[in-house]
C-alpha cells in the first residue's frame, strides 16, 4: 500500500455494505482525507510489521478495468518463533464479493506466507457475526478452530468475538489446489 492508493481505496472504504457486518479496521469513510489517514497509518504500521496491500485487477474483465483498486488485505502479527502470522484487515469493495477476487488475493497471500517466508501457520478470523466473511473463509480451505470471545473492539466502541481460523503449512498444498481450481488454473 502506498499513499498513491488513497483515491481508489476510498470507494472501497466509503462503500457503507462493507460495515454490515462487523467490520472493525475504522468506520465508513466519509472523506478522502479518512481515507488518507487511514493509509498513512497502515504505512506506519510496517514499522511494527503489518504490511499491507492494495489489491488491483490486473486485466480488463467484466470485474473492470485494469488497474481497478478492489480493497485491501495484510500480514501481520507476525511471530517468527512459532512461525505464525495472520491474515487479515480484508475489506473488498461489495462490488467484487463472490468474484475470483478474494480466492485469488489469499492464494498470492498464502503462498507469499507458506513457500516466501516459510510460515507454518497462517490465522484468518473475522467478526463472528460476519457470516458472509465466514462462510469465504471456510471456502478457502481454512480450518475452523473456535471462538475468542471479547476479543478487539468495533469500530462502535461494542466488543467484537472473532471466528478463527487457520491454514497449516501441511495443509497448503491441499488448499493451493482448490483455490486453483477455484480460479481454473491447472
């Protein structure tokens, strides 16, 4: 993500269906300049080891044009010594849900985490009252483990439980191929 993004973030983050469901990064923003600030702050948040990426498509289709910002995702919370990291802070504008959008991102990412950097587990959770999150979750692969109750605040100030879930190193390849399949690549 760099500050260039802010522009084509903002229909994402401005789209009011994306805080349906829980979303917990930030309120729906109302200016570009929320906008702004909330790239400048995912850019200072490398320094603690978040990266986070805008997503584009890369080909004119009938999802638009080339070059079209669709969201944003990241790795974060990283942990070296147990070789985890998370995924998450996902939000794809409304107009690119059940696209090949999200399965392709977390294949890029997965295979960023497992076959780049050598992770052995990869945690993706969302607010469990996101069933349309949830339900993307588990069509990629990811293992189901629980709920953490209580676990961050909502962008409301109200306290948000998150479903987790994971992906294991073991398990990688086995979920590389249905997010291929997914996508129709060989």
């Amino acid at each position: 993500m760099t500050t260039e993004d802010a522009a084509g973030l903002f229909d994402v983050y401005a789209d009011p269906r994306c805080y349906e469901h829980g979303y917990l990064m930030s309120r729906r923003h109302e200016t570009l300049d929320d906008t702004r600030r909330f790239v400048a702050g995912s850019i200072a948040a490398r320094e603690a080891g978040r990266l986070a990426y805008t997503a584009r498509l890369v080909a004119d289709s009938e999802l638009g044009a080339a070059g079209t910002v669709v969201g944003s995702s990241s790795l974060g919370d990283v942990d070296l010594e147990r070789e985890h990291v998370h995924l998450g802070w996902t939000m794809w504008g409304s107009r690119w849900w059940g696209t090949p959008v999200n399965p392709e991102a977390k294949l890029l990412m997965l295979g960023h985490a497992f076959e780049r950097c050598g992770f052995g587990r990869v945690r993706i959770q969302t607010d469990v009252r996101n069933e349309r999150s949830r339900a993307a979750i588990g069509r990629l692969g990811a293992v189901f483990e629980g709920v953490t109750r209580r676990d961050s605040r909502r962008a409301d100030g109200s306290w948000r439980d998150s479903a987790v879930f994971s992906v294991l190193v073991d398990e990688w390849p086995a979920v590389r191929a249905t997010l291929t399949g997914r996508l129709g690549d060989p």
